[in-house]
C-alpha cells in the first residue's frame, strides 16, 4: 500500500526519465559514438594536451651529455635484442648481441636523445617516421623495445651506483617513452578549446547523480520506508 501517492508519483517520475537519459547515453548520438565513449575520449584527448613532458626530458639529458656508460641489457628474446641493438646503433653505441643480451657502450646522453626523438615521433602519431629509421619495424614496437632497453640500463647503472644516471633514465622511461606509448593514436587537445563540454559534463554528473538518488528517496518515503531515530 503507498503511504503517499504524490510523493512516490515524483520519485517514479525522476526514476523515468533518469532511464530515458540513461538509454540516450547509450545510443551513438555522438558522432557515431555513445556518450561514455565520447566523453572518455574526450579526456583522454585533453590529458595527452598536458602530458607532453619531452621538451623538458630534453633539457634534463643535457645534465648526463658525454657520460660513458657499459651496460649489459637482457631482453626477453632473441627478436627485441636484435631491435635493442638497432635502437642503439642508431645512437652510436658499439654494441654486442649474443642471443637475448645486448652489450651496449657508449654515451648516456646520445643515447636518451634519440630515445626521445622517437618517443616524440611516436606522441605526435607520426609512426612513419619511427619505421623509416628503423627497416619497417612498427612505430609502438620500437618504443616498446626502448622502455625495455631502458629499465635494464637503469638497473644496470644502479648496480654501478651511477644513481644520479640512472634517475634520468628512469624520468625519461616514465615521462617520455611511457607516455608516448600509452597516448600513441590520441588526438591532442587543449582544454581551453572544450572548456564549455568539460564544465557541462562535470555538471551534469553531479545533478545526474542527485537526480537518481531524489528518485530513490522520494519512492521509498511515499512506499512508507523511513528512516527514524529511536
């Protein structure tokens, strides 16, 4: 039996059109996508805008230019070693591969500049070039290889207690080649030029989440169901 018959009508009523919103979200409206996919996008595109750390990455490996280095990388197989060895070459490192260990002297500097000359090819979608410079290999591969090339370095070079090397490693690793990767196919966006679809979206998913939880309040009070001290 509903104790209130007005209340629990406006609860049902907010129940309904929070379904009907619901469905909408749903249904490719938005350029042929969902409203989630396109909202997710959306984001993804305005946080690869302000994650483009390379210029600063470039200006950190000027504080490791001419350091020699003599590592010994292992890679998982024999094929990522041999693309290791032609990561390397191309920064004028004398290498030595034997099976999955690549043997690698030379300078750390040149070494993180070509590093992140690819990285950057590969923020700003331009993959044929990354496959120009490297015999066809694929553009995502290739920096895949360099993020593994560079966890061993950086392990290799904590051994030797080059600490201060191997922390810039590790901040091109994470803030360059990382991203990159993880970014690689996003169109870059500054938020400023969404700002009014970003404030909208914030908006709406609080006065969404209002709207569902009014509904639910409104039904179980005209039902009768009340929470009461005793």
């Amino acid at each position: 039996m509903i104790a209130n018959k007005k209340e629990f009508t406006l609860g049902a009523s907010l129940m309904a059109g929070f379904i009907v919103v619901l469905v909408l979200i749903f249904l490719p409206l938005f350029n042929g996508h969902n409203g989630l996919d396109y909202l997710d996008a959306l984001y993804n595109s305005i946080s690869k805008g302000s994650a483009y750390y390379i210029p600063k990455m470039k200006e950190e490996i000027k504080a490791v230019k001419g350091k020699a280095i003599n590592v010994t990388l292992s890679l998982p197989d024999g094929a990522m070693a041999e693309k290791a060895a032609l990561l390397l070459n191309k920064s004028g490192a004398l290498l030595n591969v034997s099976g999955t260990q690549v043997k690698v002297s030379g300078d750390l500097g040149a070494i993180l500049a070509n590093c992140l000359e690819d990285a950057d090819a590969l923020y700003k979608n331009d993959d044929e070039s990354i496959k120009s410079r490297y015999d066809g290999n694929g553009a995502r591969e290739m920096v895949y290889c360099w993020w593994l090339s560079l966890k061993e370095m950086e392990k290799n070079l904590k051994k030797q207690e080059f600490f201060k090397e191997a922390k810039v490693i590790y901040q091109v690793e994470t803030k360059a080649v990382e991203t990159a990767y993880n970014y690689y196919g996003i169109k870059a966006q500054n938020i400023k030029d969404k700002i009014g679809i970003v404030l909208f979206s914030l908006v709406f998913y609080v006065i969404y989440t209002l709207w569902y939880g009014y509904a639910i309040l409104y039904m179980a009070e005209g039902w009768g169901l009340r929470l009461e001290s005793h």
